[in-house]
C-alpha cells in the first residue's frame, strides 16, 4: 500500500501522473474529440403518435403545458398507458375531452389481483368492455405480469395462464390492440461480472438484479408471452421495447414472420438501434409496417436523440444515459415513407378512433 502511494507521488513530481486520473468508471465519461458532420434533430420530421407514454396525473393536470411540449417536438398524438380502470379512468378522459379530445388516447388496465377467484375472466373482460366503451382506446400490460403479479394462492401468474384467456380474446372482439412489456433485459438475469454489458446500470441500481430464476428464467417468461400471442391470433398485440430483442435482430425478424399479430414498439432501445445502424436500417424497411414510435418515460430532452437516430446518417453522437449506453450512436436515415410509418402510419392502423386529420 505505502509502495503504491510512494509511487502515485513520483509519478505525479515527474508530470506523469495526476490525482485527477484516480477515477472509478462510473466517473469516467469522456468527451469525443472526432468531429463529424451533425445534423442536431430537436424535433421530428414528421409529425408523430408517441404510442408508449406514462401520465399518472391526467385527471386532474393542466395539459397546455403538456401541450407546448408536444408541439416543440412535433408529436400530434400521446398515449397514455396508465389510465387504470373505472372512476379513474373516466376522470382522466373526461379530463382529456374537455380540453385537448384529439391529442390524447388513453389506455385502460387490468387489476391482476383476483386471479383464481370464480369467474374472474369473464368480470375482468367485462370490465374492460366498459372502460373502452368510456373511451379508453386500447390495453396495457405491465411487466409485473410474469414477475410480480400472483393468484389468491399466492402463485406466479404466467403471461399464458388460460384463465387470463377472455381478457386478450375481449381485446379482438373489441378491435383494440394490447401493449404489453413481459420481463426487462436479458443481462438483468445474467451474471454480473465484468462481461455484464449491463454491469453499470446493476451497480448504480442493485434493485434491477435478478437470480437466473427469479421469479423464473427470462427465456421462460418470454416464451410464456409468445405462446400467449400464438393463441390469440384475432387479437394484435404491440411488444414493448421490442419484446428485448432490439440487440439480436435475426431472432426478432423470425418472431415477427412467425407471429404475424406482433407489432413492436422502440421505447428505451434506441440505445441498441443506434449501435447498428446497417442492420437495423435493413430492418426497419423490411418491417416497416410493424414498428411504431414510443418513447417511455416523458422526458421532452430525450426525443432528439431518437429523431438523430432515425432520421439522419449522423456519425458516432453520445447518447443522454451513460449506464444505459457507453457507447455511440449513429443515424440509420431511414426513407421518408418508412419514417412516416414508424411516426404514425402504423399507431394510426392499430389504434381505433384516433384523430387521421393531424397527419395530413
């Protein structure tokens, strides 16, 4: 130890040293020297349907705020993902129809907890019948669905338990789309070592770790989520954050071609799609009509990156979360009708009642 300290301080009388280069990697964060054409991207080329938004305020906020930030970005339409069910719902369309009816859909939910009960399907998908005849214009699952949400055994809930069956059969009858998140990351389940690519995001958020089993294997849980959409094909179904195959495209093409029910949403994968931009380009035209714009968390400085990536042929940009991403992004500069798809083509296929006229 006193060798080290003795040595720290040579170095450092020699200039070849300084207390400043004693950092962990977590500080570590340089700022590139390469320089590059930029085409900064602070709104979008077209205007947009953000299909993966969370506002758990709407009943009572004031959304002209909201608004102007929407408009800043060029987004025409938000989604709201967490309407919840009943009273509440209604609070937030009524909320929504009083001031801004053609800028919001909502979202209604599903209350898990009664599972096992008598009957529970059947009141369940009458309960969602009712919330879309308020207004909510489709379903979202959370990933507590597979993970966290047990039967009034206290057992795990599987994304494919058939007693769930008459919610996703409701959503084809009622012609409206479910967007669902099943598990998070692979690497949340893998060991966490140095070959971790998601080490950095574990360290500063241990709560994110899971055993290779807990509460079952990844592949387990996913696997549950693609029997469940093979059994329902009268039913569409948007896998959120591309179902965590953004990182291994060939698996997720062939998913696609064998579930031809399955959209995919970009929320919180930019990261991997900037990384790729060959591929994923490639993708993106021969998928075209199956992916759609979603953002996840409301964060209005975080829309350009996504634009950046997307729209231009820009090269080796940062990205805005380092423990997210180390790496740098570069544009896949897709063709103008395949963006128009992405930003609002596809939302507005899959999505009933939505206002067409803000996209002429």
């Amino acid at each position: 130890m006193k060798f080290k300290i003795y040595l720290t301080l040579f170095l450092i009388s020699i200039g070849l040293t300084s207390i400043a280069q004693e950092m962990s990697f977590e500080e570590y964060n340089p700022k590139s020297t390469l320089v590059t054409p930029k085409h900064p991207t602070p709104n979008a080329k077209f205007k947009f349907i953000d299909v993966h938004s969370h506002q758990f305020k709407m009943a009572e906020q004031d959304l002209s705020q909201l608004i102007k930030d929407m408009d800043k970005l060029n987004e025409g339409i938000m989604v709201n993902l967490s309407g919840g069910s009943g009273e509440g719902l209604r609070a937030m369309l009524k909320n929504v129809n009083d001031n801004y009816p053609n800028r919001f859909a909502i979202f209604a939910n599903v209350d898990f907890s009664g599972v096992g009960n008598k009957d529970w399907g059947k009141k369940a998908a009458a309960q969602l019948e009712t919330d879309v005849k308020a207004g909510a214009k489709g379903l979202k699952i959370y990933k507590s669905l597979g993970l966290r949400n047990n039967d009034i055994n206290g057992k795990r809930i599987a994304i494919d338990d058939p007693r769930l069956d008459p919610i996703w059969a409701k959503c084809g009858e009622l012609g409206i789309p479910v967007l669902i998140h099943a598990a998070d990351p692979k690497s949340f389940w893998d060991d966490m070592n140095s070959k971790n690519e998601r080490w950095l995001e574990l360290k500063t958020r241990p709560r994110r770790k899971r055993s290779a089993t807990n509460p079952a294997p990844w592949q387990q849980i996913i696997d549950e989520q693609h029997r469940m959409f093979k059994k329902h094909p009268n039913t569409k179904f948007i896998n959120a954050h591309m179902g965590w195959y953004a990182n291994d495209l060939k698996t997720l093409s062939s998913l696609l071609d064998d579930m031809p029910n399955m959209s995919v949403g970009i929320g919180a994968i930019i990261a991997e799609l900037g990384r790729q931009p060959k591929f994923a380009k490639a993708f993106f035209i021969k998928y075209q009509d199956r992916i759609l714009f979603g953002k996840d968390s409301w964060k209005p400085e975080e829309f350009p990156t996504y634009f950046r990536v997307l729209e231009t042929d820009d090269e080796y940009f940062p990205y805005y979360k380092k423990y997210h991403a180390f790496w740098a992004m570069y544009g896949l500069d897709l063709p103008d009708e395949v963006l128009r798809k992405v930003y609002y083509k596809n939302a507005l296929n899959l999505i009933p009642g939505l206002d067409k006229n803000l996209f002429n």
